[in-house]
C-alpha cells in the first residue's frame, strides 16, 4: 500500500475534516499511512473505532497508523496504549500542515500529539472546496461548543466554540458556486453560537442574510443542526422571506420532558420547541424539522419518554435521528441512575416508528405537488425538504428540475421532471 487510506467516523464535520487532511497528507508527500478520524460521541461509537482500528491493521500490517479525532482528543492513552497504533493526533494537530508535514518526513514521531482543546481559540476557516457530492458542498462556519449538556463529551473533543468570520465563508461559497454548487450546508457542532466571539457579536441570522445578499447567484443555501432556543430574529426574517433558504431545519432538542431536559442541562423547555416550530411553519408554511432525541437518558421513566413520544406530532417532526442513551465515561449523566438496557432499546424503537409514520405522512402529502429536485446522481435528487425523489428517465447531475410527484413509497417520492 502506498496510497493513503482514509477511515471517517461520526458527524458531517468529522467528513468534512477527513477531506481536508486528504489534502493536508497529499501536500505532506506521507506515504503507507492508514489514518483514522474518530467518534466520542457514544461509548458505542469509540468501541467502533477500535474495532476499525483493528480491521484496519490485520489489512495494513506495514502501514503507519494514526488515530485523530474527537476519541483521540479526549481519550490519547487509550488509543496509545492500542498495539496496532503508531500515533495520536488530537483535533487542532489534525488539521495543521506542520502535523502530518513533521509526520512525512519523520520529526513528528511523538507517540501522542494531543494539546488542550481549551486553550483553541480560534477555528480553521476555509480549508478545502467541494466537499459533499457533486451538486452540494458543506462549509464549516463554526467549531466547538460553550454549553455544558450533561450527556455530551463533545466539548471536551472540540473544545470552546470558535467562529470563522462571515468574510471568510462569503468568500469561500463565492468560490463553490462559481465551480458548479447549486446548494451550500453551512455546518459546525453548535451553529446558534456562531458570531459570539467575533467583533460586533453577530448572530447565525446575520450570516445568513450576508451570504443570500452577497452570494446572489447561489441558488440554494441550508443550514444543518441548530439549537431552536438560540435562534435569532434575522434567521426567523431569512426562515420568512428567503426563499433560497431551504424550508427544512434540524433541531437540537434531545428530550420532550421538562424535568429530562432539566437534567440534561438544556437550555430549553418542552413549550419552546413547540412554540418554536409553530412559528416557523406559520412563516414558512413548508417547512419540514428533523430532530435528535434521546432514548433511555438517565432516570427516564415510561412517562418522561412518553412526552418525548409525543413530542413528535406536537412538533411535526419528520426526519428523526434516534439515539439510545449509552453510558459516556467522564459526564455527569454517567454517575445519574441508568435506565434497563432492554427499556432503552425499546423505547428508542418506538420512536423510530414514530418517525416513520411522520415520514410516511410528509410523502404522501407530495403526491400531486411539484417541487424543485436537486439531482444528486442520475435518478436520484431531494426537494427542498430534503426528500429524497426517485426519477425513471436519468436527468442532469447537479442541475434543479422543475417536478411533478406522481407517487410515494414509505421512504422516498417518485417523480418526473415537469
């Protein structure tokens, strides 16, 4: 082997780093390397990691190994103390090009490079163009996190939350969209705070705004996971009156139980959310909410998870990403007492039900309506919704065209070009 492999884990950034150290390795001229970028996320996640790490040795025996990412941040020893591993790099070392330069030419051979997350101040703005598929790109606005979530390692892995300036992602989506992008995700791990920490104090609202203005040949913009209690009132303006902001936002709102929420330390009550998303749909009728919530979060009973439940058709959620509480060394919802493994598996497969109903009924309502599709492959592109649709005839990759829905199945639309 002498072509670098790439293993990615987790979250839309983590892909997006991994495409950066792509370039940062390819400068560096390293060679024979398998690097893996890892997970904190859940303690399932880490166990995943290592078993990567393992597959990935037995298959490169000869290459060097090296392990970054959130894992790596917050745990080093453990992954140093691995006997398939030759090196640690932590979150900030990963995306530096003295790291993996020092790394090439044999100076960077200190066992664990991993310094305080804490001490970051400032995030890496424009460091690759186009990641994504050929039609949409992602751009990193912001990294870190200031909040204190009982169940979440994540800060510990990311350390405090870092904007990059709003000059910096204009410019950056100017260049995307002069090679071809007809949409740009504006990502990062708690995108609300983005501008707390720049001159002014600006708001995520405020960059919005600035890219549609500045950008106006963009046709698409989208925003990925937010925190509804952080929303501003220049996003809600952008959520009413701009339609190339796409109608489909996904929420952090974790529980649907006041005292859960309490517990886990969040910012929010059941009531917000709710007001939240009425707001939004009576300004953007159209919109469509995705969701993160917990199963089986410490000291849940069958009624707090029953709000949760609930929560889904009180919030007209659609897109759920479910994720069953695991035990994450080194929180305080790990020292809180835990709920029975096999009522945590369940209750995190009634809520999955719970969104495919709301999936199937989002669908359905389609049929009849026309929607601009962004064709991600042939037969293939998603509404504004992000419904994925399915076409017959193959169409133009990267193009939007103008659809008629003719059918649904239980996961995706079919249709045809108008």
């Amino acid at each position: 082997m002498s072509t670098p492999i790439f293993s990615n884990h987790g979250c839309r950034l983590n892909m997006y780093e991994t495409e950066a150290m792509k370039e940062l390795v390819s400068q560096s001229g390293l060679a024979n390397t398998v690097v893996i970028n890892t997970c904190a996320v859940t303690s399932e996640a880490v166990r995943k990691a290592k078993q990567d790490i393992r597959k990935l040795r037995r298959q490169n025996p000869d290459a060097k190994l090296i392990v970054t990412g959130c894992a790596a941040q917050t745990e080093p020893k453990t992954f140093s103390e691995m006997q398939e591993v030759d090196v640690v790099i932590g979150n900030t070392e990963k995306m530096q090009p003295s790291t993996w330069a020092g790394l090439a030419d044999g100076f960077g051979t200190e066992p664990v490079q991993v310094d305080d997350i804490m001490s970051v101040t400032e995030t890496a703005g424009h460091l690759i163009d186009g990641f994504g598929t050929r039609s949409r790109a992602y751009v990193q606005v912001q990294n870190g996190c200031d909040h204190r979530c009982t169940f979440c390692i994540i800060p510990f892995g990311r350390g405090n939350s870092r904007s990059v300036p709003a000059g910096v992602v204009v410019d950056q989506i100017k260049r995307l969209v002069n090679k071809g992008y007809a949409e740009i995700v504006l990502t990062g791990v708690d995108m609300t705070s983005w501008g707390a920490d720049l001159p002014a104090t600006p708001r995520l609202g405020d960059l919005v705004l600035r890219i549609l203005k500045l950008v106006p040949d963009l046709p698409r913009l989208r925003i990925s996971s937010i925190d509804s209690i952080e929303v501003d009132p220049a996003l809600m303006q952008a959520i009413a009156t701009e339609p190339r902001l796409m109608p489909h936002l996904h929420l952090s709102l974790q529980h649907g139980d006041d005292l859960i929420l309490k517990r886990m330390k969040r910012r929010h009550l059941r009531d917000d959310a709710i007001r939240f998303t009425e707001e939004a749909m009576s300004l953007r009728p159209e919109i469509t909410f995705g969701a993160d919530i917990i199963a089986g979060f410490p000291t849940e009973t069958e009624a707090h998870f029953k709000n949760s439940l609930a929560l889904v058709k009180d919030c007209n959620l659609t897109w759920l990403h479910v994720f069953p509480y695991s035990v994450r060394n080194g929180t305080p919802a790990a020292r809180m007492p835990q709920v029975n493994g096999r009522d945590i598996k369940s209750r995190a497969a009634r809520l999955r039900a719970a969104g495919e109903t709301q999936v199937a009924l989002h669908l359905n309502a389609q049929i009849g309506q026309s929607h601009d599709v962004l064709m991600e492959r042939p037969t293939m592109g998603r509404t504004q919704q992000f419904a994925e649709v399915i076409f017959t005839a193959p169409q133009a990759e990267g193009k939007i065209i103008a659809t008629d829905i003719t059918s649904a199945s239980a996961t995706q639309l079919q249709g045809r070009a108008a």
